[in-house]
C-alpha cells in the first residue's frame, strides 16, 4: 500500500517522532526512515530539511546562535541519502543534580533503605545507584547514623521477612529490664528517634518500644501471628499519659515536631505556654537538649530532673 499524502498536524507529530528516532539510530537511509514512518522518501527528506530551521528559542524567543537549531550532516544526505542528526538542541542536556541535591536524596532514601520491608526490595538500591550517577558532580558520602538501634533493625527485618518473633531485652525508664517476646508490625523514625510497633506476648497488646531501649534481640522460632495488625498512631494517647507543661517562645513551637500535633498551646505575645501528653514524662529530655535552651520544661519535676540530669551527662563528656 503507498503511503498516504500528510496534512499540517500529521506532519508536526511525526517531526515530534522523527526526531528521537533519528537520534537512537545514529544513521539510517532516507528510505529506511520513509518506510518506518509510512510516508514517500520524498516527505522525509523534506521533514528532514525542515528539521534544521527548528531548535530552541534563546532570550527573547529568538533563536541566537547556530547550535540553537537542529543540525544535520548535509553532505551524507545529498551523497549517500542517509540521514544523521549533528546538532539534537537540548535534547541530550538532561536536568542535573547538583552535588547537594543529590546528597540530600540520597540520605533520606538511605533512610527509607533502613526501614525494614522498604530497603529489601532492590527498588531503593536501584533509585540511589540512579540519583549518584545523576549528579552534576560527584555526591558527597552521605551516612544516615543509627548505630545504636542498627542490629535492632537488621534483626527486626529478618523477622519480618522470615514471618517470625523477636525476642529482646526491654529497660523502660526507673524500671527494671524485661524480656519481651513481640511479633513485630513497623519500625518508625520520629524526630530522630526510632521505634519498633509489635504485638507485645507479655502484655497481650499493641505495644510501642523505643530502639534506644532494646538491647540482647534475637530471631525466635515462634510464628507470627499479629505481624498484619492495625496499628495505633504512633503518640496516641493513652490512659497512663502524663500532661508536662513547657514553655517556649512562639516560634519554636513549630519545632516540637511530632509533640506539636498533639499540644495545646496558649499564651501571647513572645512567649507561648503549651501542655503535652506523654506516655513517659523523661522522654522529653532529648527535645529539651536539641533546642538548645529554647523550651523550658516547666513541670512535672521528674521531667525537668531527667533534662537537668541528660544536660549534666553529656557536659560530663567535654570535661
């Protein structure tokens, strides 16, 4: 069947096609490309032609100098009637990382890779092999540090994987270790803490435990069998909550991060009053010390003993 006489809009799609295609095969006869597209050698040495008035606008619209407009090998066409594309106009300047932007994506995805369920499908390794080699310069090394709650976590996929129970050493704050045998659902990662969500065997519930906490876990042989459980939000109040009162100025509240959402804040003027309820009245001392001086915690006196207490530790280290 011959092929058909193009109009104005076929023509402009098949240019938009031409393009790429010429470019992928490097070169290639007028008369290969004419029964590729399925119009006379005729027209596609004439689209071909057009090719080199059409490029890339510079200021103004205009097109300014001469490798702003497509170019080709005009000699190899009008000799040898094979087409070659010299000048593609952009089309090869693909957008660019700079070194920071890729470093900053590449440590939030290495972030998602610690994620247990998340960083063991390939698709991650996959995306940060891609974001390395796609910076405009070589990224720096980026370390998301974990070390504390590392085996924990590694540990904790190997169950999630295997479809079994951990079994660990838990110390809550002021109270003894326990062992606790827990069919693991999530691990999460709040303002720079992590923490693992599990059907806890001792205490027959949802429970959260903070990886900061864990130590001594183990791989069980016990199936589990709450490992597609609803879970609760991870600050959810609770009954045994404690209310902390702390005060700050107005624009630090923001930066109470995951707290914020669930504070009630008042006062005006510079200073703002806001009242929290925790599950543990010492896990504030860590916001306390990151804020430099900016939050005051107010009362209970436990949880402004446990930041006077962590402040005093960690001055001990410089001494």
């Amino acid at each position: 069947m011959s092929a058909q006489p193009l109009v104005a809009t076929d023509r402009a799609s098949l240019i938009l096609q031409l393009v790429p295609y010429l470019i992928s095969k490097g070169e290639v006869t007028v008369a290969d490309a004419a029964r590729d597209f399925d119009v006379e050698a005729d027209e596609m040495r004439s689209m071909v032609e057009k090719l080199t008035v059409i490029g890339l606008p510079g200021d103004g619209g205009f097109w300014q100098m001469a490798n702003d407009l497509f170019d080709i090998d005009w000699d190899l066409l009008d000799e040898q009637d094979t087409i070659s594309i010299t000048n593609a106009v952009a089309l090869e300047r693909t957008p660019r990382l700079t070194a920071r932007e890729a470093a900053a994506l590449l440590a939030g995805l290495q972030l998602a890779a610690s994620l247990p369920g998340v960083g063991d499908s390939g698709v991650v390794q996959g995306l940060l092999a891609k974001l390395a080699a796609g910076a405009s310069s070589a990224p720096a090394e980026v370390i998301v540090a974990t070390p504390v709650v590392d085996d924990v976590r590694t540990t904790v996929a190997d169950a999630v994987q295997r479809g079994v129970a951990v079994s660990f050493s838990y110390r809550a704050p002021d109270a003894p270790a326990t062992t606790r045998t827990v069919d693991p659902v999530k691990v999460h990662i709040a303002d720079g803490q992590w923490y693992l969500q599990g059907w806890c065997h001792l205490r027959q519930a949802i429970r959260t435990f903070h990886l900061d906490r864990v130590s001594d876990v183990v791989l069980t042989d016990i199936p589990s069998t709450h490992g597609a459980d609803p879970l609760p939000g991870l600050f959810e109040p609770g009954e045994t909550d404690v209310v902390v009162e702390l005060r700050c100025r107005k624009d630090v509240v923001p930066l109470l991060g995951e707290f914020a959402a669930r504070a009630v804040v008042r006062g005006k003027g510079e200073f703002r009053s806001v009242s929290l309820r925790v599950g543990d009245e010492r896990s504030l001392k860590r916001l306390a010390a990151r804020l430099g001086g900016d939050v005051e915690i107010v009362s209970p006196p436990e949880a402004r003993e446990a930041a006077r207490t962590w402040a005093d530790a960690g001055l001990a280290q410089y001494a």
